[in-house]
C-alpha cells in the first residue's frame, strides 16, 4: 500500500507540484511501478521505488461468473483488508 507519509518526506526539496504529480500518478494513471512515472526525475523514480514500492500483495479470488472478484490484501501491520470488484450490466466496474 502507498505510505504517504513516507513520500512526503522523500519529496521534501522537491518542487512543490511534485505532490500533486504523484498522487495523479498512483490514483490516476495507476502506474503499476515507479518506472512508469517517467515525468519525474530518474533519482526520484529510483528512490521512491526503493523506499515506497507500489506493489500490492493479495490474493484474488474471481467469481465463477466473471461478475465478481474479490481480493485479500496484506497491508504493512500484519492487517488485511478484503474488497469486492464488481461488473454490472454494462460491463462496466462498479468503484
């Protein structure tokens, strides 16, 4: 899970749309890795790979239908979290 607590002190020095940057990166574009975020700086890529990985564990359990999936995430405490992904109608994802 994203700490953003731990990535804001990395980006103390930066500029301060860097913040901003980097949310939209993880909430938005959804980047799977800090190598995709290729508008910041290569060191603040490497860094923030290092200290703030964007790796999600889980296991994912899909309906027999295709309608639903659910998964178990393991947050960094020992807790986990379960969450549902469900399709509708459309076939558009419910969020």
């Amino acid at each position: 899970m994203i700490d953003f607590g731990k990535i804001e002190k990395i980006l103390i020095g930066e500029p301060a749309f860097r913040k901003k940057q980097v949310k939209h990166l993880a909430f938005r574009d959804l980047i799977e890795s800090w190598e995709e975020a290729t508008t910041l700086p290569k060191a603040l890529r490497e860094k923030l790979a290092q200290e703030c990985p964007l790796e999600i564990k889980a296991e994912v359990f899909p309906d027999k239908d295709g309608r639903s999936v659910k998964a178990l995430m393991a947050l960094e405490d020992g807790l986990s979290v379960e969450t549902v992904l469900m399709r509708y109608g459309s076939g558009a994802a419910g969020y």
